[in-house]
C-alpha cells in the first residue's frame, strides 16, 4: 500500500509524492488509503510543521483510476457515491483541517479530482507545463471533492461554469492570472520553489498559521459579526502560544525570533 505514496520528512517538512506514475497518479482504493494514513501521521508528528504534496513523473493526479468503475452493460450501475463518502470527502477535510499549511506542487496535469485535490491546498505553486482540467463533464459526472465549492470561490460563478460545463484544459499560468492558484514558476524550479516555501513555513509560528487557515475556511459560512467573533476567539488562543511570547520577545532583542511550533 505504501508504494503508490512516497512519504518523507526532512528540516520541518514532510512530503507527499503521489506514485502511480504510469496511471498518471491517479486514485485507487490502496493510494486513498495509503495517503490517508500518511496525513494522519504528519497531522501528529510535532516534528512536522508544513507539508507538500506532489506527483510523480508526468502527471500531478488525473483523478479517479476508470479501471477501478463497473461500466459493463451487463452489470448493475455503480454506486459513485459510495467512493466519495468512503475516500474523496475525508481526504478533502482532512487536507482542510489539518492545522500546518498544505502546499501543492503541480507537476504536470491536474484532472478532475486530481484538480480539486491541487485546489483544496493552502497553496498552489505549479510549473508552467501543468494544467488543470474539471473533466466530469466528459463522462456525464458532477465535479466533486469540493470542486463545486472551490472553483466559484477562487476564480467566480462565471469562469467556474465555463471550466466545469466545458472541461477546457486551463494552462497553469492563465491559473495564476485567473488568482486560481498562488504561482506559476519554470517547471525546473517547482520542487525548488515549493519545498523552498514549505521551509519557510516550517520555521514560523505553526499553531498561528493553524489558526490563520482554519480562520479563511470559515469566513464563507460566516456574516461579518460572526467572524468578528471567531478572531477574537482564535485571537485569545493565539495569544497564549509560546510561540507568541517568542515573537514578541525577539521583538523587544532586535533579533531573529526562534519558534518551536507551539
């Protein structure tokens, strides 16, 4: 099961390398599980404060694996439903709610659930030969793993329509110019850039940057009073992290502030 995720941790960061490379990464059941559990592991190791998820050879994620789908005329129609709830909804919450940044590195395309995956990250960072395609349209399917909710919310009802009705391939830098993802870089200096940042990251108040993220999430279910109500809560929470006494103290020495994550 481990071998269609590769999974390592070095200076802060842990990586996540989808290893299906010849199926151009796309989901079966073992790399559902296989990654669940790897997020579950750096979800409870203090030791990671920041995590990057990638793909192997050619292809950042093309979603589902069609081979795994029952479509004979002879059989009962499957249950598609079952897959989400079983393996796609939790690997998106999960993604959501673990409290350390989440850092996409787009390798290459990106395709229907492989896409929203890439989205769902707190960060997007994709080389200029990868691309984003919502391709359930072309089998008659509904964008799932939040596509239906993210799409609108990062780029508008208008181009969401046109990605997901039409399934048009989006090149990574009309992504970027779209504010769909956060940068667009050569494709030699991806995994540069993005464990670069993931580094970055790593160094910095982790249970603020919690904070900050679960913060972002919840602004679209929230009036502004509600809100308003949530950062003073977070804000209280914050404000009795070491890591906020580390900072202020560095403050008041002139010097660079050391935080443990805490």
């Amino acid at each position: 099961m481990e071998d269609s995720i590769h999974y390592s941790v070095e200076a802060g960061v842990a990586l996540f390398t989808l290893n299906r490379p010849d199926q151009l990464n796309s989901f079966n059941p073992q790399m559902h599980q296989a990654l669940m559990g790897f997020l579950k592991q750096a979800e409870k190791d203090e030791s990671v404060r920041a995590l990057v998820i990638t793909g192997a050879g050619r292809a950042f994620c093309a979603g589902q694996d069609l081979n795994d789908r029952n479509i004979s005329a002879d059989q009962s129609m499957p249950d598609l439903g079952e897959s989400i709830e079983r393996f796609y909804n939790p690997l998106i919450k999960k993604i959501t709610q673990i409290n350390k940044p989440v850092i996409a590195a787009v390798n290459g395309v990106a395709a229907g659930a492989g896409a929203n995956l890439a989205l769902a990250c707190d960060l997007v960072i994709a080389g200029k030969s990868a691309s984003f395609i919502q391709a359930f349209c072309r089998l008659g399917l509904v964008p799932d793993s939040g596509g239906t909710w993210t799409l609108p919310r990062l780029v508008g009802s208008a181009r969401a329509k046109g990605l997901t009705l039409l399934g048009d391939k989006l090149p990574a830098e009309q992504a970027e110019q779209w504010g769909m993802i956060w940068q667009c870089v050569d494709d030699e200096d991806l995994m540069t850039t993005a464990m670069g940042l993931a580094q970055r990251l790593a160094t910095q108040p982790t249970a603020g940057l919690g904070y900050i993220k679960y913060a972002i999430n919840a602004s679209t279910e929230h009036s502004l009073a509600e809100q308003l109500d949530l950062e003073r809560d977070l804000q209280r929470l914050a404000g009795r992290t070491e890591d906020y006494r580390e900072g202020v103290s560095a403050f008041f020495d002139k010097r660079q502030p050391e935080f443990k994550g805490k």
